[in-house]
C-alpha cells in the first residue's frame, strides 16, 4: 500500500464530514491529513519518526528554514487551538490548509489522487 494513501484517505474523511455537517471531526481529520504527510515526508528523507503527534510534527515543520509563506500560514493554522466555543478564530479551512502543506511535502496536486 502506498504509504501516502492513508493522508489522501484523512483528506477524504475531512471533506465528508464537512459535508455532513460535523466541522469539528472535518478538523481532526486534516490534521491527521498533515500528520501522517509530513510522518511520511520524514521517513522518505532518513527522519525517524517515533511519534505520529500531528501538532509535534507541525510545530518541528514550522521551524524549518526557508518554507514558502503559504505553506508556514497552513501550517500554523493547523496548529491553532479552537476556543471555549469549539471555533477557531478567523475560521481558517484547515482541509484547504492540509491540501496546501500535502501539496508541498509531495510535490503534486492532492486533489489528483
């Protein structure tokens, strides 16, 4: 199995629940979507990755030198926390976010797969 099915998998949960009314679980699942990209991007480089911590992995990628602005934007609002209401501020898409950071770990288009 192509390791990198299971991101364009989240990504497709993320849109079904969207479309089935529950934002919160849309949520979870980008950034699952984002996790398990960037597990795969480390491992693909030589990273061992001990934990797939979606927020760990995002926070250690936001470091990285020299990301392009759209990519550092996606990736830290992925990592934003929701408020007492459950909402994010700004209401950021975070599955356009994830398709954004996915685009750049993998060099295609996540809607094409």
């Amino acid at each position: 199995m192509n390791p990198n099915a299971k991101v364009y998998e989240e990504l497709e949960h993320a849109l079904q629940f969207r479309a089935s009314g529950n934002e919160g679980k849309a949520r979870v699942c980008a950034r699952r979507a984002a996790g398990f990209a960037l597990a795969n991007h480390y491992r693909q480089n030589g990273i061992a990755v001990a934990n797939i911590n979606a927020i760990n992995l995002l926070r250690d990628f936001s470091s990285t030198i020299g990301l392009p602005a759209p990519v550092l934007s996606a990736t830290n609002l992925l990592m934003q926390r929701v408020n007492e209401a459950y909402e994010l501020d700004g209401s950021p898409d975070l599955i356009a976010c994830a398709e954004v950071l996915v685009d750049y770990l993998f060099g295609t288009p996540s809607h094409s797969e």
